[in-house]
C-alpha cells in the first residue's frame, strides 16, 4: 500500500470507480482508491442500471449521453462485460402539460445531437405491447436509452483505471481524515496505515455523510429506500423478443414514478413511494 498519492479517492462503487479512471485518463496516474469491503458493496451491485439520457437541465443530458457511449469504450478497453442492452426507451406522457415537456425534451436533445421522436400512443404500444395506452397521451422515444450490469461497469473502469497505474485497495477502511496546515491530506486506514495525499475524494455513496464529518463538513446526504421488483419469465416477453428480434424497450412513467425495463425473460419494474 502507498504511503502518499497525488489523489485518494474514498468509495468503490461505480461513482468512486468513475473519478479514479476519469483522472487516469486525464493523466493523474499517481491515484488510489480505498473500499472499505469489496467493489460494488454498497448500493451499486443491487442498482437496476438504467440509462437515461431525457433530463431538464442540457450538461446533465450531455454527460449522460456520454457515458453511454463511455461504456462500450471501457468495456472494449478493459475486457470486462458491461451487460450492455440498448433497446431504446419510452418516456410517456398522462397529460397535455407533460407532453409538451416532453417535445421541449425532443427539441432540447436534437440540439445536443441526440435522436428522439415524438410518438403517438399506438406507435408506442406498437414498441412496447406491454403498455395500457389509454392511460397516457403520448411518448418521447430515445433510442440511445438501456440499462448497464453496474457490477460489470464498476470493474471495467477498475481495470482501465489500474492499466493506467493507479491502484485500488479493498477491505481497507478509511477511519480519519487530518488535514495538514499545507492543505494536503492524511487519509488514515484500518490497516495501522496512513495515506499522503494531495487531494481526497469523497466517494462514500451511502456512508458519504459519515466521510464527511470526518473533516467537519455535514454533507446533506440521507439515504433513500428504494424498491423494484421482477417478475417471473413472463410468455409475452419471449413472444416478442422471438417476433420481433429484439429486446423490449424501457418504459418511464413520469406521473406514477414508475420504470420498467426487460431482464432476461421478465420485466424489472421499480417504483418510489408517493405521499398520498
């Protein structure tokens, strides 16, 4: 283990995975990230890994249109499966209100160079059967959406990462943080070992809170249960894939907080909790 690093980035799921292959790329070769257990251990290995690139604000949906594109990339460079499926996805409209927010979303990601297509409900039941049109009036098709194996892409970028000669230390817990009076780090871990670093990265996902207060910073991070659910092979999905050749593509209603997306020969539906 290093006694000093230009950068110590804390957390080893697939945001921590992310900034320590992003530096590397940029050429800080000199990084290391700590994980208190295994990659993936926190929320990242049960995430439902869907990719979106529909968002309100234009950077966001550029950034996101890029790691879409960023995955085939560290997939092809590492070696590692990504469990990429990109079957495009349907956002769907309940009111005339969201549908025009929706066309707004259509104008706002041409401009960005990305393809969607203002859909009727039968055209888009004709892409998803799955769907009950009379409850929505209308869709915005992305093609570009999917879903990720976050498993597969955490470890990709740990190994693009590592290639680059950065170094990733597992069950090492990061028990203290001391700032030196020259601005640079003291990141102490459970192994009696202390890393020297310029810069520390919090990483920390859920526990991202509890990094914090470790230099006296209360961060606003509260963790938020959250469920999805998947059924059981499911005679209309094969009956599609066979007819059709492909995957269904993702569904997101917007009024009832709902996804839905295929998973092998089911669909994994996830839905948040709403105050009635």
């Amino acid at each position: 283990m290093k006694s000093s690093a230009r950068v110590v980035v804390i957390g080893g799921g697939v945001v921590g995975a992310s900034v320590l292959y992003h530096l590397t790329k940029a050429g800080w070769t000199d990084v290391v990230l700590v994980e208190r257990k295994q990659l993936t251990a926190g929320s990242t290995w049960h995430a439902a890994g869907g990719m979106h690139t529909l968002n309100g604000d234009p950077n966001v949906a550029r950034l996101q249109q890029y790691t879409v594109n960023l995955y085939k990339e560290i997939e092809k460079e590492s070696g590692q499966n990504c469990g990429i499926h990109l079957p495009g996805g349907l956002m769907l409209a309940d009111t005339p209100e969201r549908l025009d927010f929706l066309r707004m979303a259509q104008a706002r990601g041409r401009y960005l160079g990305m393809h969607m297509e203002m859909l009727s409900m039968k055209e888009a039941k004709a892409l998803n059967p799955l769907l009950e049109e009379k409850y929505f009036v209308g869709a915005l098709y992305d093609e570009d959406e999917g879903s990720v194996d976050p498993y597969g892409v955490t470890h990709a970028y740990a190994i693009c990462a590592k290639n680059r000669g950065a170094e990733v230390y597992t069950d090492t817990w990061v028990t203290g943080l001391n700032h030196r009076p020259d601005g640079t780090w003291d990141v102490i871990t459970d192994k009696d070992h202390t890393i020297h670093a310029e810069h520390v990265v919090n990483a920390g996902g859920l526990w991202a809170r509890e990094v914090g207060r470790m230099c006296g910073l209360e961060l606003p991070v509260l963790a938020m249960e959250h469920h999805y659910l998947m059924t059981e092979p499911m005679d209309e999905v094969i009956e599609y894939n066979k007819t059709m050749g492909r995957e269904l593509p993702h569904i997101i209603d917007f009024a009832g907080e709902i996804y839905a997306r295929q998973e092998g020969q089911s669909i994994l539906l996830g839905t948040y909790e709403q105050e009635n």
